[in-house]
C-alpha cells in the first residue's frame, strides 16, 4: 500500500471555489475535513477520505452521501478541529499538510488557527492556501517561486532573530523583526521570478499574493 504522505485539511470556515479545492486535491495523497468541511467538501464535489472532529457541525444529508468515508469522532473539547485533526495527520506520519477554508468567518477561530500551527511544525510542513493567498509558517527558511510585482508580507508571531530576504524590493539583512512592530513588514514586493527568506531563530508567518 502507498504510504500517505501530503494531505489537504479543509475546514469549515469559509467557502472556496469548487475548481480551486479540486486542483489542490489532485497534488495530495489523503483528503481529510474538519468537522462541518464536510459539508463544504461535497458542495464542491469532494469526498473526503477522512472526517475528524467532534461532527456536530455535519449535515444529516452529509453524513448519508459521505458514508464511504472514515469517520473518526474526537469528543474532547480541549482542543479545536483542527489541532484534532492535525494530530491525527501527525500520527499517519503526514510529512506536508495543505490547509484551506480555516480562515474568514469567526476572527478569534482564525486567529486562533494561526497561533494553534507552531507545535506541529517539527513533525510536517503546512501551508495555508486560499485562491489568491498563500500564507505558511516558517522557523528557518523559504523559498518559492513567484512573478515580479507580487505582494508579500512577514508577520512576526515570535521574534524573529537573523532574517535575510532574496528577491524582494525592501531586502532584509540580518535583522531582527519583533511581534510588537508587525507594520513595519507588510506590503513588501517581489523583483523577480523567485524569493527567499532566511532566519535564525522565532516564528514567522510569510504572506505571499499570487
């Protein structure tokens, strides 16, 4: 059997264009949603191989067309949807995880969802995609390819000691970006076909247009 190794996590906070969540479902091996994704899942034409969570957010009408997926209940309300079902990936030794639909909707679950990635990032890369956006935590480098002209922006959720940055009109040299002056990092652009980021220590989220 093939052994599982990229997943996409669609949650339950906003919704996404039906082509959009089948191109990303095409690069990965598992497709799992969180709790009441599932509905947003089969609106787009989706089954999802696995659903997680505490499911009191699943449509009766949902659960009938969606039978042939596993179905794993987790009760416990001393964590989110998306903290059960990334520990479920971690233990399928899930090496990199696309997350959509976890943000809009409720700020405090969107925030929340930002802050609730760090303890997971030693065991598998994740990567918040929306249409227009891509948004991914990064503790030591990155690098991507991109199109001159796109917006980035570094948001530091920890301080960040020692980044360097490639490819971007407003280069950073070793300089330390502190979570108590987020401003001074938003709406910088590329200059060309690639961009990189570097740091030494801390966490720091990377906003990137396409």
């Amino acid at each position: 059997m093939k052994k599982l190794r990229r997943a996409l996590l669609i949650g339950n906070a906003e919704t996404l264009p039906p082509s959009f969540l089948h191109s990303l479902a095409a690069e990965v091996d598992l497709v799992l949603a969180t709790d009441g994704g599932a509905n947003r899942a089969l609106a787009a034409g989706l089954c999802p191989d696995v659903i997680i969570g505490d499911l009191d957010s699943v449509s009766a009408q949902t659960r009938k067309k969606l039978s042939k997926s596993t179905w794993i209940p987790v009760s416990t309300q001393q964590n989110t949807d998306l903290e059960k079902a990334l520990d479920w990936l971690a233990s399928q030794q899930i090496t990199h995880c696309t997350l959509c639909a976890i943000t809009g909707g409720r700020m405090d679950f969107t925030l929340g969802n930002f802050l609730s990635v760090y303890p997971y990032l030693e065991k598998m890369e994740l990567t918040v995609c929306a249409p227009t956006w891509t948004m991914l935590p990064v503790t030591r480098q990155y690098t991507t390819q991109c199109q001159p002209g796109q917006r980035v922006s570094l948001l530091p959720f920890k301080t960040c000691k020692n980044v360097s940055t490639s490819g971007l009109k407003y280069p950073l040299q070793n300089e330390c970006l502190s979570w108590k002056q987020p401003g001074r990092f938003l709406s910088n652009q590329t200059t060309g076909k690639r961009f990189s980021v570097t740091l030494s220590s801390g966490l720091l989220w990377i906003y990137h247009e396409h």
